[in-house]
C-alpha cells in the first residue's frame, strides 16, 4: 500500500464487491464474520501461556480428534469461536470442520441461508506450544437448492464451485488473505483499530522460482516420481533442472502458502507409503482446496500431481489428497514426474500384456 493511498479496510472491500455485483449481502456478512472471528483467534494465540491456552486438549484419547490426531486446546477453542459466531447471522444452512465428525446444521432458532462453511480452525497446530505460526483456512460453498436436511453429502462439491476462500495467518501479524473469485487480495489487521487494511491488493505468484517446499523427511516413503522430482531439485545447477533450488518448510501449510503467495515457490505434501491408504495427508474439503483457489487467482496452479486439484471430485467430507502448489511451471514440472512415469508404467503394462498373450 503507498503511504498516501486512503486505508481500504475489509469492510469497505466487501461493500464495494457488493455495489459491483460481485457478492450479495449474505456473502459479504458470512466474510465479515469469519473475519471477526478469526481477530477472536488471534488474540487467543497471541496470549499464548499467559492465556493458559497452550497443550493438548486432554488427557490420552480423550484429546483425539475425528483425524486420529491430538487436539490441542487451541483446536477446540479455534473451533467453537467460528462455530458460535457462524451460528446466528442467518447466512449459512451448514457448517463443517477438521475437528468434527459432520457437518452442523444451524440450529432451528436461527434462520438457515444459502450457503455452507468449511474450515480447518488451526491449521499446523502441532506448531502452536513452540510459538510458530498457525492459520484458520476457510471456504465457502451454495447449499443445493431444495435441501430439506442438510447433511455430509452436500459439501461434496468440486473447488470449482468455492464462492470464496481464504486463511488468516497468527504470525507477527495477523493476515486475512481472500479471494471471492476475483484475484487474491491480503489485508493485514491493525490490531490497534481492530480492523483489517487492505496491504496488497492482486497478489502474483510468479510462474518460475528457485525454492520448494517439502517435508524431507518423508523421502524413503515417497512415490518414484516424487523422488525423482526431488532428487533432480537437489542435484542442482549441474543436474537436469540447471539451477540451485532452496528450501523452506514451516510445517504450517497457512505459512508455507503464505510465503509462496508472497515470493513463489512450490509447496508439496506428496503422497507416501505413510499416508497411501488415506490418499494423502491434508484434507481435499477445508485444506487444499481452498489454497488452491487462492493460488489459482494469484496466477498459480495447484494439482494433485495428476489432477488440477479444483477438479477433483470430492468423495468424503473428511478425504485426503496429495498437493503440489505454487509457482505454475514449478507445478507442471511436478505434475510432468508424475505423467513421465504413469505412461512408462502404462507402457510396459501394455507390453506385458502383449507378451503375454
Ligand atoms: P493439521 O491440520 O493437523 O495441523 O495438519 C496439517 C499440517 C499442515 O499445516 C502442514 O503442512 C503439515 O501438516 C505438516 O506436516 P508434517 O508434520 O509432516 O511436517
Ligand atoms: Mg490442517
């Protein structure tokens, strides 16, 4: 933002949305509200252990979630404030959660809208007891029309059908970043005004980078193409890619986006031998669907490694999906790994085949 431009708060971005046809009023309030609660989030993280909000959720099992993961308290209080404050403002019919078995229907005493909400209240929280950044991630789907009863089923919709998505990052500052299908935009909160200001309006991911994103860890269990990828990323300059690759890896998926939004980059949570029977490690529905969205608008691409990820098909509330995103022709190169060795592997399929006829 110049430092002469007027201040364009959260509030005034939506309104002039609004008065421009590209979102109606109930879009516009369920954005105000997630915003505000995310701001509740925020100061909840920022108090950290003097706030007595850090540490698991309980004791043993009792603090494992619908994902057999530990839930810390900041989950279950992440969750509840975008629950309660989604609940009355009469612009959803449901609303459905990492941390929740299903979907939520609103409560009868509150009039139902047309639109329902998915979320991963905190997102990286195992990052949260050692004060790294954490994020909410947001998206927002039509209810069908002539839904008697809201159920699972009617979150199943495509990441084409997003009317809007978007995280907040708890970090040294507090960034909204959203899309309503009209670019990326990312508003940074002035904590002393309590309002979110506009700081970039139409972020670009550039289409080339020289840095990835990857848990490395996982090497030995990635899929060959995968350790392909990577290993040509690795050799450098001298290998086939002809340049030297840096890395970064937060283990926030809202931070690592965040970073690729701002300079580039390639993030990637591959399939492994670890998570193969899951289909990935994060979720299709309130994870990588949402990114994608807001890395599509930034310029990006975003893909399963063998899908544009907004295409995908969703099967369960809950599914898991393998995720490249970023930079677009550091995506399609991954995405080139993976086709190079589905059609060997088709080939000598065939060949096989053939042969042994
Ligand atoms: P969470 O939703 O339970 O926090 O898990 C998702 C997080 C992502 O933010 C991050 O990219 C990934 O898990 C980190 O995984 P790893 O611990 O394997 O590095
Ligand atoms: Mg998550």
């Amino acid at each position: 933002m110049s430092p002469n431009a007027s201040p364009v708060s959260l509030t005034r971005y939506l309104i002039e949305d609004q008065r421009e046809g590209r979102i109606g009023p109930d879009l516009r309030l369920l954005i105000e509200v997630v915003a505000r609660a995310c701001k509740s989030i925020s100061i909840a993280v920022g108090k950290g252990a003097l706030g007595g909000v850090l540490g698991d959720a309980g004791e043993g099992t009792a603090s494992i979630n619908v994902q057999g993961e530990a839930q810390k308290k900041l989950d279950v209080l992440s969750n509840e404030i975008l629950l309660e404050a989604n609940a009355w403002g009469g612009h959803l019919a449901a609303l459905a959660s990492e941390e929740m078995d299903h979907c939520v229907v609103v409560p009868d005493e509150y009039p139902r809208g047309k639109y329902l909400l998915l979320f991963d209240p905190l997102d990286g929280s195992s990052n949260i007891d050692v004060n790294i950044s954490v994020g909410t991630i947001f998206s927002v789907l039509r209810c069908p029309d002539d839904v008697a009863q809201v159920g699972d089923e009617h979150f199943l919709q495509p990441g084409t059908a997003q009317v809007a998505a978007g995280y907040c990052t708890y970090g040294p500052s507090t960034m909204l970043v959203l899309t309503i299908g009209n670019g990326t935009h990312a508003f940074t909160l002035d904590r002393e005004i309590g309002s979110f200001v506009m700081t970039t309006r139409g972020m670009t991911i550039p289409e080339e980078t020289k840095e990835f994103a990857v848990n490395m860890s996982n090497q030995r269990f990635w899929e060959p193409p995968m350790q392909q990828y990577v290993g040509d990323l690795l050799a450098g300059k001298e290998g086939p890619r002809g340049k030297d690759f840096n890395m970064r890896w937060v283990a926030s998926m809202v931070a690592d986006v965040h970073r690729i939004l701002t300079r580039g980059g390639i993030f990637s949570y591959p399939l492994d031998a670890k998570c193969a029977g899951k289909g990935g490690k994060l979720r299709l529905m309130y994870e990588a669907n949402p990114m994608a969205f807001l890395v599509e608008q930034a310029g990006g691409a975003a893909s399963t490694g063998r899908q544009r990820m907004l295409d995908v098909t969703p099967t369960g509330l809950h599914q898991r999906v393998p995720v490249f995103l970023g930079s677009r022709r550091e995506v399609e190169a991954a995405v080139g790994y993976h086709q190079a060795h589905d059609a060997v592997r088709a080939t000598s399929g065939n060949v096989k085949a053939v042969t042994e006829a």
